[in-house]
C-alpha cells in the first residue's frame, strides 16, 4: 500500500477560461484555487522498455514478433485524485497550450521519428491544481467531454484542433491511438512489398445521432482507470503499449478503428467491452510505479 502524502496548501491561482464552457463533473469541488499544483506524469513503455521511435522491440503480440513503434496518443478526462478516505476529488487542470485546456489534456509520446507518425513535439504530464489533502491514488477516463466531442474542433483551441485525431464531426473524437508495425531483424519496419504486419487501433464513440440538437453515442468507448495505489508526488503511470496488442497476432494486418470485431482483443485489454461500448473488468495498459 502507498503511503498517502500530505499536500500543502499553496498561493491563490486563478483559471483562465477557454473553449466552450462545460459544466463541472458532479463532486467537483467549486474551486482548488486555495490548494496546490500537482503534476500527474506518465512513462510510456513498449512491454516494460522505454517507449522510443525508430527502436525496435522482440517478443511482443500474441505471437512474440519484433516490432516498431508508429502512434501512441490519448486523451485525457474527469482526472481526479483519490484522498485517505477513499474520496475522489476532482483534479482542476491548468490551461496550458498545446497539451491540455482546463477540461481536456493529450498526451503524445511518438516524436515523428523512424515509423512513428502525428508531429515532433511530445508530452508526459498533466499538471493542475487539488485542495489541501492527503492523496493515495488516481483515477481518469481516455476520451474528450461529450460536450465538447462532436462539434467542429476547428471552433475550439490545442490539442482538440490536431486533424488525426477525428473522425467524422459527428463521430468525434479517437480517445486512444496506439500502433505497432512488424520489424525486419535488422529492426526497420517490413517494407510493403511483403505485406507488412500491423497492429492498430484508434477508440472513439460509435453509432452516434444527433436530434434535437443533442449528440447521443450507442456505444461510448472510454476506458475507465483506477490506481488505488498511487503517490502523485513519488510515481509515475506507466503506459505499456505492448499490453494492447498482447492478443493480437501482429504478423497480420489487424486494424481497429472501433468499428469492426479485429477490436474484440484489443478493447478488452483497455477495459471495453467492444459489443457494448461500455467500460468492464479490468484494463490492462496502466500501471503505478
């Protein structure tokens, strides 16, 4: 068990509004501005080994291929610490261009080198404020508020503006990339004229409609996740984008963009039920360190 640690309280700090206005999560305390900064930091990992563009990792997917890295990117929402009573309380995130607005953050680990695609610039942190308290744990969801999902993302500031990141306006938003393609001994990745293996999956909503002016998605697709045992001062979250695909035969070409069953194994090691859309048991990607 993590031992809870004690936060402090800090100078006054005042939000800027951006974006369109969304209604506070329900428990949300009114205001943190009386508490202190805290930064929630991530470590991607490629099954247990740094996360690097242009490397190239053995032993992954169900059939323990070498492979390259080419995406690894999601959103994060209704991010929130746990206290020593068990207590969630909401994380109020800074305004802080490009990576998070105060309702949404990315985090982007690809740099656009070897395989990997998106852009250069990277981020492994979500920073904001909390009360006065004593944390002992963290829970978030992958995905972007349903308010601000299905509208034109030209009409709102960084990250929701990256192009690669949506679908079709009503659709919305790919919640979790992740990408890993087949590798050459020598560790590039297989050229396509041998049909190169591939492993891909993009989450987002799925069969939306819109009536009445409000957007209603069947199928959500938000993995939801828990670390009941978490020192935001001390550790870090792991991110594995191994775990992804551990049941997926990444000599083939398996991709899935939430709208086919090739998702099945994939959307079970993130906590969804494909059928469904909705979030269930135990995901798989997450980890305190």
């Amino acid at each position: 068990m993590v031992e809870p640690v004690e936060l402090a309280a800090g100078a006054d700090a005042t939000q800027a509004a951006v974006g369109a206005a969304v209604a506070q999560p329900a428990g949300q305390a009114a205001s943190s501005a009386n508490g202190r900064a805290v930064t929630i930091r991530f470590k991607p990992e490629v099954d247990g080994q740094p996360f690097a563009c242009g490397q190239s990792f053995a032993g992954i997917g169900k059939t323990h291929i070498a492979v390259v890295p080419a995406d690894f990117r999601f959103f994060v929402q209704d991010l929130k610490l746990i206290d020593d009573q068990g207590q969630e309380v909401a994380v109020e995130l800074d305004d802080r261009s490009p990576w998070q607005t105060t309702d949404v953050a990315l985090l982007d680990f690809e740099d656009q080198t070897g395989e990997c695609v998106g852009n250069m610039p990277t981020n492994d942190r979500i920073t904001g404020r909390v009360p006065p308290g004593r944390y002992r744990g963290v829970v978030f969801t992958n995905g972007v508020p349903e308010a601000l999902n299905h509208e034109d993302p030209a009409k709102y500031p960084a990250p929701l503006q990256a192009s690669d990141l949506t679908w079709a306006w009503l659709t919305g938003f790919k919640f979790f990339l992740a990408e890993l393609r087949a590798a050459e001994p020598g560790g590039a990745a297989v050229d396509d004229s041998h049909a190169p293996g591939i492993g891909l999956v993009h989450v987002g909503s799925r069969q939306c409609t819109k009536t009445d002016g409000t957007t209603r998605c069947a199928r959500a697709s938000r993995t939801q996740v828990s670390l009941r045992d978490f020192d935001p001062d001390a550790q870090v979250i792991v991110a594995d984008i191994a775990r992804v695909f551990d049941e997926t035969d990444l000599t083939q070409d398996t991709q899935c963009h939430s709208a086919d069953e090739s998702c099945v194994s994939m959307f079970e090691q993130l906590g969804i039920d494909w059928a469904s859309g909705q979030a269930v048991g135990t995901q798989h990607v997450y980890r305190a360190e």
